[in-house]
C-alpha cells in the first residue's frame, strides 16, 4: 500500500534486449514451421536460418513455446494431415509423404499420440460421419474443423481415446 493508501505500482523488470532479440527470431522460426511444415526441416537449419546454435534454439523454443521445434513442427505436420485425411482422396502413405514425414511409421507413431487413434481410423471415421451427414461435414470451413480437431500435444490424448 501506498502513503494514501492506494495501490503502489510495482516496476517492471527490466527488459534483456538479447530475449527480444532470441523471441523476434523464435517466431521467424515458427513462422517458417507453419508456412514449410511439408519440407524436410531440421533443427540445425532452421538454427542456421537465424544464427543460432541448435542447442540454443531448441532449449529457447522450448522455453518460449513450451515444446521442442520438433514437437512443434510435428503438429503442424499432423494437424495438415488430418484435414488431408478428412478429404479422404488420399492414402495414408500419400498423406504421409504429402505433409514432410519421411517414414510412415514415425509418422503412425505420432498422429496415434497426438490425435488419440491411428491415421487410418481417422480416415476411415471421418469418411463415415461425413456420410452419415451426407457430405456436409467436408463443407465446414478448415477452420472450424482445427477448433474441434486440434491434436493435443505432447503424448496428451486421453487414454480412453488411445485403441
């Protein structure tokens, strides 16, 4: 409290140029995962793209965004392979190699963590509710199908929706 009893403001901490400096090249980085999800990326490159070493950059990303660059870039991969999936013109391998995975496995792997069943359940659900609805559901907008079908993160689909 403040001498007239007021609330006295508490100053900011001061602001480290070099963390503003690491978080403006931290979203230049995201940024490319988001617009080059489907090219094959790597730590080191995207680390070399903004001089940084991998190590600082991952243990940064990390720090800011709350998963690792691979993690990060990882979901992006699955979230665009879910939307290919719920077209349904496309195999899983096609949709595998469409998206930047380079190994059908690895890719299985992680879609079953992120999204709670394995890609081909997906494809096989999604083209049957859009039956059911008689089309409708490949009409909804991408964008209202991310906010109901975002893939959690990081090993978090509940374990009753894991096969």
């Amino acid at each position: 409290m403040g001498p007239d009893g007021g609330v006295e403001a508490v100053p900011a901490p001061p602001v480290d140029p070099q963390r503003l400096r690491d978080l403006r090249l931290l979203r230049r980085v995201r940024d490319r995962m988001d617009r080059d999800y489907a090219e094959p990326l790597d730590v080191e490159a995207l680390a070399r793209g903004v001089g940084m070493s991998a190590g600082h950059l991952s243990r940064e990303f990390k720090r800011a965004y709350g998963e690792s660059p691979y993690s990060y870039l990882m979901t992006r991969r699955i979230e665009r392979a879910m939307a290919l999936l719920r077209r349904g013109d496309l195999s899983v391998t096609e949709v595998c190699f469409e998206v930047g995975c380079s190994s059908l496995g690895t890719f299985s792997t992680r879609f079953t963590e992120l999204v709670g069943m394995p890609p081909s359940r997906y494809r096989r659900e999604a083209r049957a509710a859009a039956e059911a609805a008689g089309g409708v559901v490949a009409e909804v907008p991408s964008c209202e199908w991310k906010k109901v079908s975002r893939p959690v993160r990081n090993r978090e689909a509940p374990a009753a929706a894991r096969p």
